[in-house]
C-alpha cells in the first residue's frame, strides 16, 4: 500500500514539473514571437516613426532585438529550469 502511494507521488510530481516546464517553453515562445514577429514584421508600420541607433524601431526589433530578447529568454529559462528542479528534487550536482 505505501509502494502504491510512493508511485502515485512520483507520478504527481512528474506530472507537475513537465507542467510547470511546458508553462515556462510556451510562456517563452510567446515573448520570443511577439518580439521577433509582432514588432518586427506586423507592427513595424505602427513603430516606424520610433527611432533608435539612427534607424526606426521595427528595424532594430527585427535586426537585433529579437537576438537580444532570445538571448535573454535563453538565460532566464536556465535560470528558471535550475529553480524548478531544486523545487521538485531533480536539481543537478
């Protein structure tokens, strides 16, 4: 009977970290395509008249600040992964 609770701990708790996990990537791809496909393709008509560095922002959003943002979004998802892990008990040594 306890082996049986054990499994369905386990089970929950593997069930919770991929939740969490999937909540994280998605959350990320969401930023990632706003800034990259929103600011620099669908919005850049709406920013144009924004300048930044000499050219107008949906310029620079498509140039390199989505590089910038998936750069970030990279470090934070290591960042947040590290967390999660040490919260359900599968951190690395």
């Amino acid at each position: 009977m306890a082996d049986q609770s054990l499994n369905t701990k386990a089970a929950e708790d593997g069930a919770g970290y991929w939740s969490a996990n999937i909540r994280i990537i998605v959350v990320s791809l969401i930023i990632w395509a706003v800034v990259s496909f929103g600011f620099g393709i669908l919005l850049r008509p709406a920013i144009s008249g924004i300048e930044v560095g000499g050219t107008d922002l949906g310029f620079w959003f498509a140039q390199q600040g989505s590089i910038i943002v998936f750069l970030a979004l990279i470090f934070f998802y290591a960042w947040r992964m590290n967390k999660l892990d040490r919260e359900f008990g599968v951190e690395e040594d």
